[in-house]
C-alpha cells in the first residue's frame, strides 16, 4: 500500500470516528426549565461527565500512531547494495564481481524492506482501528454520564 492509500484509509477511519462521536443527545425540560437553567445544567453536566468519563469528546485526542519515513522505506535496497558489493568484492577481484554483488543485494534488500514496509503498515492500520475503538468507547462512557446527570436534573435525555 502506497502512502497516499495510507492517508486515504486514515482520513476515512478518522471520518467514521468523528461521525460515531457526533452523536448528540437530545435534552427535554421535564420540570418546565427555563432555557438560561437549561444552559447552566448542560454545561454543569458536561464538565461533570469529562471528569466523571475521563474524556472530552471536543477534544478526542485520538493518539498518535508512527509513520513510516522515507529512510525506513529505502533502507532496505541502500544496505542491500553495500553488502551485495562487499560480498562481490571478496568473491572475486573484479569491479565486475562487485557490482554484480551489489545489484544482487539491491534486489535482495528491496525485496526484505518491501515486506518490512508492508508489515509495519498493517500494523499501524491496526493501531489507528484501536484508537478509533477506543475513542468510540470513551466517548459512550461520556454519553452515558452526560446523560444520567441531566436526567437526575430532572431533563429527558435521548
């Protein structure tokens, strides 16, 4: 996977989380509050529910997850092609011995960094479904307290 299918697949899984945390609950006066009470207990409930859920859900804070850099996705054909020609160098005492060496070794080391690259990319998507799953959880634990203080408040919360 290229990087920019990497940043494709990390804008839709930060888009799917930013949809599951958007889930806004709708709050109904049960006891005839004013709209200034309303105000007052909403935001009294949403600072009790962070504190209460350990989560703010203005500020998700997803995490950070590597990338990988541009040395980590060369290096492989770099130290491939080094090796290749020392080992050519000492097979034979040729510069033609060395050089063939060293295209064997850029093959060799392209071919291992490939695989390196594209077992660190699975695993940093893995993180960044983690981290969504995470978010997604805190976010509920912060629904779910939001609403059982306004509820006790005497609001209907849905």
């Amino acid at each position: 996977m290229n990087t920019l299918n990497q940043c494709l697949l990390t804008l839709l899984l930060l888009s799917a989380a930013h949809q599951a945390l958007a889930q806004e609950l709708f709050i109904y006066p049960d006891k005839g509050q004013s709209s200034d009470q309303q105000a007052k207990d909403t935001l009294d409930c949403s600072n009790w529910a962070k504190s209460n859920a350990g989560y703010d859900p203005a500020n998700p804070a997803l995490g950070n997850v590597a990338q990988l850099g541009p040395e980590q996705q060369a290096g492989g054909a770099v130290r491939g092609a080094a090796g290749g020609a020392a080992l050519g160098a000492i097979a034979g005492d040729s510069s033609e011995a060395a050089r063939r060496g060293a295209v064997a070794g850029v093959v060799v080391g392209g071919l291992r960094q490939r695989r390196a690259n594209r077992e660190a990319q699975e695993e940093h998507q893995q993180e960044e479904q983690q981290l969504v799953a995470q978010s997604t959880a805190k976010n509920d634990d912060y629904n779910r307290a939001y609403a059982a203080c306004l509820e006790g408040r005497g609001y209907t919360a849905k």
